[in-house]
C-alpha cells in the first residue's frame, strides 16, 4: 500500500497485531522469523501494513503457519 508518494502505511506494531488476532508473543515470533517489517521510531515499533496484509499467502508459500 502506498499514497501518491510513495509512502507506505503503518501502524503501532502490537495494537495492529492484536486488532488481526495476532498475540504479542506471535507477532514477536513472525517479526523475529523475517516475516513480518517492522521499524522503530524512537522507543515505538511500527508494521508496515503491507507485511501484515500479506502475511497468509507467505506462511502458505514457507509451508503453513507455525
């Protein structure tokens, strides 16, 4: 997902997560695996959006959820 400028949606990491269905202890474990980008600003991380909206079709692709 991006605007006319080229930037990419994001949101605070874990309430993103949590508002998918996602644990914290999960979303740590995806972000860990590479499956999932994240950034920091400051002391807050961040999803990119895409990563999130993504994620099934790549767990499928890896061979299943974990």
């Amino acid at each position: 997902m991006e605007d006319q400028h080229g930037n990419r949606d994001f949101r605070p990491f874990i309430p993103e997560c949590e508002r998918r269905g996602i644990s914290k202890s999960v979303a740590y474990e995806l972000k860990n695996a590479g499956l999932l980008e994240t950034f920091s600003i400051g002391r807050s991380r961040y999803v990119l959006l895409h990563s999130l909206d993504t994620l099934p079709e790549r767990l499928v692709a890896k061979g299943g959820a974990e």
